[in-house]
C-alpha cells in the first residue's frame, strides 16, 4: 500500500523535474535574447528585446527558488527552443 508520505514525495519530485523541465527553456531563451540583442541595431527593438531579457532572468530565478523550496538543485541545462520559420 503507498503511503501518503510515498504519495508527497513522488508528486514533490514531479513538481520538481516538471519546474526543471521548464528552466532549461527559459536558460535557452536568455541565451537566444542575448543573442539577438547583440545583433540588433534598431534601438526600439533593443529596448524590447532587453526588456524581456529582464523579465525572462526573473523568471529564471523565481524558478531556481521554488525548486531550491522543494528540496532540488537547479540546472543550467538549456532546452531545444524551436527556430522560427516564416509561414
């Protein structure tokens, strides 16, 4: 019989691989707006490309905290972002 203790820590554990899964694309994509700051020469779109910089390395860290909260490590991996393509 599972144990409601068993029952917490497998779901902890999920919660813990599911808010990974989601830092490694959010490392990806701080990486991708690094780069195309970089190569941006419209000043508008620097501004707004920056911008969300900001807000995605919050991101990133409220995620490392929440995970730290659950007892993990976070990781520095970087998921697979997709290349967009014109319709």
């Amino acid at each position: 019989m599972i144990q409601s203790s068993d029952t917490n820590m497998l779901a902890q554990a999920t919660t813990v691989a599911g808010l990974s899964i989601a830092l490694s694309y959010e490392n990806a994509a701080v990486d991708r707006l690094e780069r195309r700051l970089s190569e941006s020469i419209i000043p508008e779109v620097r501004e707004k490309l920056n911008r969300h910089l900001v807000q995605t390395r919050e991101q990133q860290e409220r995620l490392k905290e929440r995970i730290r909260a659950l007892g993990g490590e976070p990781i520095s991996e970087r998921g697979r972002l997709a290349i967009p393509e014109p319709p």
